[in-house]
C-alpha cells in the first residue's frame, strides 16, 4: 500500500473504471467517487487530482484512434486542408464556456458536489433525460444529420454549452456532448467524434492544471508507480471501450446506458441509506 492508500492493485482498478467510463455516457467521475469511497479513498486534494490525472491514458486511446484526423487539422493550421482548421477552431470554441465556468465553479463543486448524494441524483437525472427523450433513447442511424463539414459554428458553441452540464459530478461529459450534439441536428457519427475530440480538448487542459496545481502533493502521497499503473490501464480500457461506443451507436441509441444510470443510482442510494458506503 502506498501514501494514502492507493497501491498498485488499486491504481489498476481505478485506471479500468476510469478508461471504461471516460467516453461512456455514464460519468467517469461519479464511478471513480464511489469506487474510491468503497477503497477507503477519501475527498482530498490528492485523491482528486490522481483521478484527474490518470485521464492521460483516455486521452493517450483517442489520439492512437483519431490519429489521422487530428493530423487533419494540424495540416489545416499548417496551411494544407481549411476543413481540418475549420474543425479544430470549432472543437476550441466549444472548449471555452466549460473552461470559463470550470475555473470559477471549481472551488464550490470540489467543496459541495464531490460526495456520491449529488452523484447519485446526477446519474438519476440523467438516465431519465435519455430514456424521454426519442432522439437520446433511440440514437440517430444511417445518414440522418449534419456531418462534421456541415456543423456551424454556433452548433460547436452550443455544444460547449452543453458540456458544461458536465461539470456537475456524475452527470457525463460524454452524455452531455453526445446529447447535445444530437440535439442540434448532428448525425450519430458526427456527435460521437466530435464529442471524442472535444473530450481530448477538455480532458488535456483539466489533466494539465490539475497536475501543475496539485501534483507534488498527488506524488508524495502516492508516488510514481500507481500513477504510471493507473493510466496506462485506462489507455487500455479507453481504447476499447471508444471501439465498442462507436460501434453500438452507430446502429443503436442510448437507452441502456438510461436504465443503467437509474439501476446504479437506486443501489448506490440504498447503499448510502443503509451507511454501507460514506456519503462524503
């Protein structure tokens, strides 16, 4: 066991769920809080930053898996394909209001929403939102909407609007993208890869600042080898689990991970009513 207590066997287990549920409509966040509560793991600084850090490894899966259209856009920058600039300023427009409202609500969500009561009405509301809504529950097959090339600009900012729903613990950066997206006229296969290479964007920046603000003290509580651990198994699991994502939605829509959300809120709150689990 190491620091605090997170050793390698739980590093291993916190990369999986973290790379398994980084791009599944189902909070990575609210999963890694309640396994991290059911490990003993603490609210801390540390802690919080370790779970934000081993995001490097779900970042690491969809460049390996986009690599040919991030290269598209740098060539764009470099001046070789407009479309491919056009797309990488859309996905930093809908970067900016989640990073504008993530810096000034951080303080009050790390302080108020990191226990699993607010996650656990999160997933609720959230399985809801799919299982009602036709476009979520039943997805968007074959050529129906907008492509990426069609995509405006105020749809990027939309969905960066949207993606601020996500700051909230448990309610899913994926599914907040992903809905919005469809929402907003984009096909299946647009609202999935712009939502992957917006998660890049996203995930990048919070790995980054959590790492400057907090990663001496995540270090000398852990050190090196679960942080290396718990991000390389989250590259794994992220690689797969983006395969398997966008191949289900590619012909199927939402509404599993709906009565997914709902039967996990409903065990996890009778696990909290019962004080099998700590609520903070």
């Amino acid at each position: 066991m190491n620091g605090t207590g997170i050793g390698i066997a739980e590093a291993a287990l916190l990369g999986l769920v973290e790379g398994i549920s980084e791009y599944l409509p189902i909070s990575s966040t609210g999963h890694l809080i309640l396994v991290e509560r059911a490990l003993g793991i603490g609210n801390d600084e540390a802690s919080r930053a370790f779970a934000i850090c081993i995001q490097a490894g779900a970042i690491l899966a969809v460049l390996g898996l986009y690599a040919s259209r991030v290269a598209w856009m740098l060539r764009g920058f470099a001046g070789g394909d407009p479309g491919g600039r056009k797309l990488a300023l859309q996905l930093a427009l809908a970067f900016l209001p989640a990073a504008v409202l993530g810096m000034l609500a951080k303080p009050m969500i790390e302080r108020e929403l990191f226990g699993l009561w607010p996650v656990v009405w999160a997933w609720a509301l959230g399985g809801v939102a799919i299982l009602c809504v036709p476009v979520l529950r039943r997805g968007v097959q074959g050529s129906q909407g907008k492509s990426l090339a069609d995509m405006s600009w105020m749809t990027a900012f939309a969905i960066g609007l949207f993606q601020c729903l996500a700051l909230l613990p448990g309610t899913s950066r994926s599914l907040a993208t992903i809905a919005g997206a469809l929402l907003l006229g984009l096909s299946g296969a647009a609202a999935i890869e712009f939502s992957l290479l917006l998660g890049v964007l996203t995930l990048c920046a919070a790995t980054a600042k959590s790492a400057y603000d907090s990663g001496g003290l995540m270090f000398d509580s852990y050190g090196v080898g679960p942080i290396v651990v718990g991000a390389l198994v989250a590259a794994a699991s992220a690689w797969l689990a983006v395969r398997w994502l966008v191949a289900w939605l590619s012909t199927r829509g939402l509404a599993p991970f709906g009565w997914y959300r709902l039967v996990l809120a409903a065990a996890v709150a009778l696990l909290l009513v019962r004080g099998v689990l700590p609520a903070g």
